[in-house]
C-alpha cells in the first residue's frame, strides 16, 4: 500500500493557508503584552486590524524559500544545512526586506546570513558556539520550519531529521529543538487528532534534559492540575518563565509556553486555540502561525471558517530577491510542498494534481475547496455603480479540469455591463496596508506571451460575452482578447496573444465578461472560470525613462517591476543607473522563463565590471556576460563557490561609451553579442536553465543603462558561432 494519502493534499493546503492565517491573526498585536491586548481589545476574537492587502512577513518569507533548498539541491532525504544555507544566501535581499531587523549579533537570522555571506559554513553560522546562547536560542528555529513538516506527512522521523539540518543554519540549542518538535507535530498531525499524541511525538525527538523538552512538560502538567481557564497558566508562566528570565529580544522558551498553552486549552477547536495564542502576547503573528499549521493540519479545511479565510482571499506577499516569486497566491505555495512531499515519497501524484503540478504548477485551477487563487472582481468601468453585488464562490457544480472552479456572480448589471475577473499581477505600495518586510516586485505577465482561461455559462445564466485581457499599470488602458459568445452549458477555452509593446507594465490579467445589450433589463451575471495561465516567451522593451521609483519607506525604494541584491539602483535622468562599493545586482522577469534573449544598452561610467544577466535563479546562481576587469567580453557562471569564467574573448572598450550587450540562452547554450563580436559557449556542469534578467556591476563599477529588450530566443542560433 502507499504510504502517501490522497488527503494529504488537501490537508497540506490546509496547513499552509492556516499558517498564513494565523500571521495576519498575530501581526497586528506583535509584541504586545497580553494586558494591552486585553485592554485594547478585550477578549480578542478574530482579526484586530482590517488589511487592504497584507505585506509580507519573514514568517511566511522563511517556510516558502528555505523549502526550495530540496529541489535545488536535489538530494531530497540526504538534505544537509550546507544546502539550506546556500537557499538562505540565494533568496534572500543583502540587508533589506526578508529578515532584515536589528543587525548582527540581535536578529539570528541576520546573524547568521552575514556569518555566511562571510565564509562561515553551516552549521557553525548558526551554533551557540559562533554565536553565543543569547543570539542562537532565539524564536526563528521554529517560525520558519512549518514547511519541512508539510513535505513530510505523517512521516515525523523524516520532518525531524529535515528540520534539524535547517534549523541548524541559523540556530542553535534549544533553537534547533524548537525546528525538530513543530516540524515533528505537524508531520504527527496528518494521522493523529489527539493533541497530546501529538505533543508528545514531537518531544520523542528531544533531549529530555533540553530547556525546551522541561518547558512542554511544564506546562503540560499545568494543564493537568489546573484544566479551567488558560489565564491561569498565563499568568504561571509569565511568572516563571518570561521574557525578562531570558536574554535577546524574542527568547523560544516562553514563546514556546504559550503554544503549548494554546495547545492544551483551544480542547481542540481551530479557532478558539488561535484566539487564545492571540491573546496571549509576546510573538503573536510566529506563536499563532505555528499552532495554526498544526491545527489546521490535523482538522483540515472544514475546521478553517470562511470569516478567517476570506479576508486572506489565498494571497501571500513575500520579500525574496526574486519579484515574480513574491506574489504569490496560497495554492502555489501548497502545490509546490506537495510536489516536494511526493519527490521525497518517491511517488507519483494522483491526478489532477500530477499533471496540475508537474505541467501547470502556478496556474489557477481550484482545486481546493474554497480557493480562488487570489481572484478579484470589479465592476465595468462603461457601466460604473450598476453593478451592485460581486460573489466568488469556489464550487464543485462545473469543472474544466479536475472538479472544481471559480464561480462568479455579479448583479444586478445592466444590459452591456462589464465584470473583470482578474489577477493582480503586479503590485505597488499603495496595494498595501504597510510594508512590513519590504516587498518588491516584477510582474507575473509581459507583453509577447500567451493567457489562457476556461469559461463556463450555466445554463440558469444569463447570456454574455466573454474574452481575457491585460491591464497597463500606468495608463489603466485595457488591452482585450476578441470576444467569445458563451454557449450555457459548456466549457469554452480563451486564448490571448498579448501584443508586443515598448514600456508597458502590466498589473492585471483576467477575465472580462458583458452582459449581451440586447438584454431587456438589468441581471444578474453568473458564470464559472477555470485553468487560468500563461505561457510563451515576453516580447517587450523596458525603457528607464517611463519606470517610476516605488516608495515603501523613506530608506526603501526600489525601481518599478525590480528587485535588488544589493548596491545602488536608480534613476537618474531617464536612466538606470547601478553601482557598488564592492558588488550591486538586480533583477526583473519571471523564474520560469527558459529560452530568450535580452539586449541592454550599458553605458560604463566607472571600473571595469558591467554586466548583463541572464537565466537568473537567485543571489547565487546566474549568468553575466560583459566586461571584465582583465579587458576581456566574458560569459561568466554564478556559483556559491564563487564566479567561472566559460568564455572571453580580447576586447577594448571606453567609458562613457554606449555598447548593446545582447545575450541569447537556449538550452544550455549562452550566446553572447557585443557590436560585431560574438562569444559562445556550452554550460555542460548542471546548466542553469530558467530564470530571470537584470543588471549586475563589481569592484566598484558603475553604469548608466537606458533600456532593455526581450524576446524569445528563436528557433535558429542568432549569430555565427565565433
């Protein structure tokens, strides 16, 4: 019999949108007292604070990333700290966004990223040894760790022995024990509903002697001999074992208390066990984070109500130096630990989520119950007010693929009435209520490439027309596909070739339906939507002169649809301009890409390193082709070892000249092309093959860049080999 379940799929889901949950539930009252809660909110039930839209968190920032280590490094089972570490470097902004807090020797994290970046090896980067018990007994060991219990279900042995070797990276001690029990818990949490089992299956893992092995016990035997109100056992362990008992900011042990309070008090009941974590105090958005995974683990969806799930709509705003990899909806991030818990299974998914993750992996397709993949509904802007009322429901009634979708309804709309079902596909400060971590972001579609969509009219509906359509964030102009007329009763697949445009930004992709004019009076739209994804090569000009500055914060700015490394990256005249003390990165495009080719216009102002990226992975893997410092045009590979030269050719340049550097990557073939010389080489040591483009100097360099062209890489070499 196989040892994975069907169920596990959906109860992965469940875990991972919980976990979501319970950071929005802390974040408002991070920090706080339990008092000043109390006083604040009284007994708080539910969401203190009313978000337009949540930014990101390090909470969810660290179970998405460091999880990609597995895939990455591709030793599933036999997954080692040094390959988290290498996750940690290649995801993570230098000093910004993330993790970013307090500085060497306060934030763990931070500590031991720098301990990293400067050649201390995991896991001493994170051990009590390097880093002294204050800075490595912190909480971070175990709000990251959700998603190494995920990708082990119901197999704690495997979750425990992830999660060490993780945990390990950044902390030490009871840092690293606090990683193995949740992880544990949440792995037990798959097969057993009785929260003591399931307590006491992530102890099996721990030295009964640890600090963090006494403290579960501890307050499990509160419980025991004081089973009445939670208050109580509040007000013990604030007594004995609160913050002031321990050094650093935001210790595990008493954050530790007060998830096993939650635990032992919530009897069993989703809600209610988050509340009182909640109420609690201390580090409200990680405490209720992780009891929420195991709690929503061990119930399931039907457990998470819709007044906790509807304000999240399945969104997830992340901080990653990739953009096209922090805007995220909740299902994404589920199916990609469920491709992982397979991988490590050593077995095939069912269906449809085999083919679903393996072909399709960040499409929408609704598969979970109650999702809408972070789906919006607006009203046409030709009939604005008429349309009274938007619902999206996620529905079993009709299906393109698998069983479920989208079901939208919309009304009373008036004859000619439009309703835009849509992705945000890029987003701004201003989409956001704050910008907690410091997001950044480069879009999910781009001119040149392909939309795709299923429409469904039942037959109770309404007649209308239906196309797909893209949004120009600057101009607010719609482009649309041609119309469809929707036959009830029937699945009707859309296609939309976007066309190729010069310094367009595209924030929104979907669905737009009208109402037909011939109607006689106003009515209710109702239709269904399934499979929504994109495909295809961009075909698109990014011209620095029409890109604005995105203001998070006075000290946070970034350059419209990129992320930074590091450096100095802005604008300056129409231009970008990019330079370093001693090395400066950025990125645009999306992860997926394969096969394309990008021409930039550099313009070197200072030193000898300029460069073009491609096939971009992260901080530590990519291609650069330009100039080196040995006067050389040069294809270089990225490494976490450090840069390999796999081609130059002599080359004499100025400054303050301006060259086009044109890169072409097909396969594992980088082509390089600068003026009339051309460079080609073949990566045959495990080639990167997708990723994004962007800008990088070193050695204190500096250029001035005034665009960017990409396109697809064609299906012929682009220049003579030489």
């Amino acid at each position: 019999m196989s040892r994975m379940r069907k169920e596990y799929i959906e109860k992965i889901y469940a875990g991972w949108l919980a976990k979501i949950i319970g950071i929005r539930l802390g974040a408002p009252v991070e920090g706080w007292s339990s008092k000043k809660i109390r006083d604040v909110y009284g007994r708080l039930t539910g969401y203190a604070v009313k978000y337009n839209r949540f930014a990101a968190d390090d909470d969810s920032n660290g179970p998405l990333f460091f999880i990609r280590a597995l895939e990455d490094s591709g030793k599933k089972e036999k997954l080692c700290s040094e390959d988290v570490a290498e996750a940690l470097l290649n995801y993570v902004p230098f000093e910004h966004g993330f993790f970013w807090w307090g500085g060497y020797g306060c934030s763990t994290e931070h500590t031991a990223y720098l301990n990293l970046h400067d050649g201390i090896p995991a896991p001493r980067s994170g051990s009590i040894r390097q880093n002294g018990r204050a800075v490595a007994e912190q909480i971070g060991g175990q709000i990251f760790i959700d998603s190494w219990g995920l990708v082990a279900p119901g197999n704690p042995d495997l979750a425990a022995k992830l999660a060490r070797e993780a945990a390990g990276v950044t902390h030490g001690g009871d840092g690293i024990h606090g990683g193995i029990f949740i992880a544990a818990c949440i792995s037990a949490a798959f097969e057993e509903k009785n929260i003591i089992s399931i307590i006491e299956k992530g102890l099996s893992y721990l030295p009964e002697e640890s600090g963090y092995y006494k403290i579960v016990k501890e307050v499990m035997r509160f419980y025991m001999e004081h089973p009445g109100t939670p208050e109580s056992c509040l007000e013990y362990i604030q007594e004995h074992y609160g913050y002031g008992k321990y050094p650093g900011n935001c210790h595990i042990i008493p954050n530790t208390a007060v998830i096993i309070l939650a635990l032992r008090y919530g009897n069993g009941d989703f809600s209610e066990t988050l509340n009182i974590c909640n109420r609690c105090g201390w580090d409200t958005d990680c405490n209720v984070g992780n009891v929420a995974v195991i709690m929503g683990v061990r119930g399931g969806l039907s457990v998470i109500s819709q007044a906790l799930r509807e304000p999240i709509n399945d969104f997830v705003a992340c901080s990653s130096v990739i953009g096209s990899l922090n805007n995220q909806d909740i299902p994404y991030g589920a199916c990609y630990m469920i491709k992982q818990a397979w991988n490590l299974a050593g077995e095939e998914l069912p269906e449809p989520f085999g083919t679903i993750i393996e072909t399709r992996i960040d499409s929408c397709h609704f598969e979970f119950s109650g999702s809408t993949h972070a789906f919006l509904l607006r009203n046409g802007e030709e009939k604005e007010g008429k349309i009274q009322e938007t619902v999206m429901v996620n529905t079993d009634e009709a299906a393109h693929t698998g069983k479920r979708s989208l079901k939208l309804s919309a009304g009373p709309a008036e004859p000619g009435g439009r309703i835009f079902a849509f992705k945000k596909t890029y987003l701004r400060p201003a989409d956001f209520h704050d910008s907690r971590y410091d997001p950044a972001f480069s879009p999910l579609v781009y001119p040149g490439q392909e939309i795709h969509g299923s429409a469904f009219l039942p037959g109770y509906g309404v007649p209308c027309r239906a196309a797909l359509y893209v949004r120009n964030a600057e101009t607010q102009e719609i482009y649309p596909s041609s119309e469809m007329e929707l036959k009830a009763g029937m699945w009707q697949e859309l296609d939309f070739k976007i066309p190729a445009m010069q310094g367009v930004l595209l924030d929104e992709a979907g669905f737009v339906f009208t109402i037909n004019p011939e109607q006689s009076e106003a009515s209710v739209l109702t239709v269904m939507v399934d499979d929504f994804y994109v495909t295809g090569a961009p075909e698109y000009t990014i011209d620095f002169s029409k890109e604005r500055v995105e203001y998070w914060t006075s000290v946070h700015k970034e350059i419209s649809q990129f992320t930074r490394l590091k450096g100095q990256f802005c604008l300056e005249e129409g231009r970008a301009l990019i330079s370093c003390s001693d090395y400066a990165e950025c990125y645009t495009g999306h992860h997926g890409w394969k096969d394309y080719e990008v021409t930039a216009e550099l313009e070197p102002v200072i030193g000898d390193e300029h460069y073009v990226a491609v096939r971009v992975e992260g901080a530590v893997r990519s291609y650069l082709a330009g100039f080196r410092s040995d006067r050389t045009f040069a294809v270089m590979k990225k490494t976490r070892q450090g840069m390999i030269v796999l081609g130059e050719i002599p080359c004499e340049w100025e400054h303050g000249q301006t060259y086009r550097i044109t890169v072409n990557v097909t396969g594992n073939r980088i082509q390089a092309k600068l003026q009339n010389t051309v460079l080609t080489v073949l990566d045959q040591d495990r080639p990167y093959l997708a990723g994004c483009i962007g800008l990088a100097v070193r050695e204190g360099s500096r250029f001035y860049c005034r665009s960017m062209e990409i396109k697809s890489a064609g299906d012929k070499e682009i220049y003579e080999n030489s």
